[in-house]
C-alpha cells in the first residue's frame, strides 16, 4: 500500500470541506460505537476519516494513517505498558 505524500495531498480536491460527509461518518460512527473493543476501533477510524472532510480540521490521509497503523499496533502489543 503506497502513502501519499504531503505534497500529493496539498492538491487532492477529493477532501475539500463537506459538512454532510462528516456529518454521515460521525452519525454512522455513533451507530457502530458499542461496548466492545473493535466496535470502538471501528468507530474512532470513522471519526478520523470524517476529519479529512471537517473545515475545522487541518488533517491528511498519511497522518490518519499513521495514527490508525500506531493504535492498532499498540492494541496488539496488549497497551502502551508493554
């Protein structure tokens, strides 16, 4: 899987500002979000990508990324005391 690069992402217009796109993610993410660990991923993973499509939000693609890739690494390794 190849990570775009910052300056790859200065010209994507596929993440310009879209409110009812957030507003979908983070309502679907809320739906989703339950007691169970996964359930939980899955709905923090929502709310990341939402934030590609929030105006408030100075957020790319590689940076969520990263993120992700580093909670669910440190999920498997069993948390952050290991």
């Amino acid at each position: 899987m190849t990570v775009p690069t910052r300056d790859d992402e200065s010209t994507d217009t596929r993440f310009d500002p879209d409110p009812d796109r957030v507003r979908i993610l983070r309502e679907v993410a809320d739906d989703l979000r339950g007691d169970s660990s996964e359930s939980q991923q899955l709905a923090a993973v929502l709310y990341r990508v939402s934030d590609l499509y929030d105006a408030d939000e100075e957020t790319t693609p590689s940076e969520i990324y990263r993120t992700l890739r580093f909670i669910l690494q440190v999920k498997d390794r069993g948390g952050l005391d290991r």
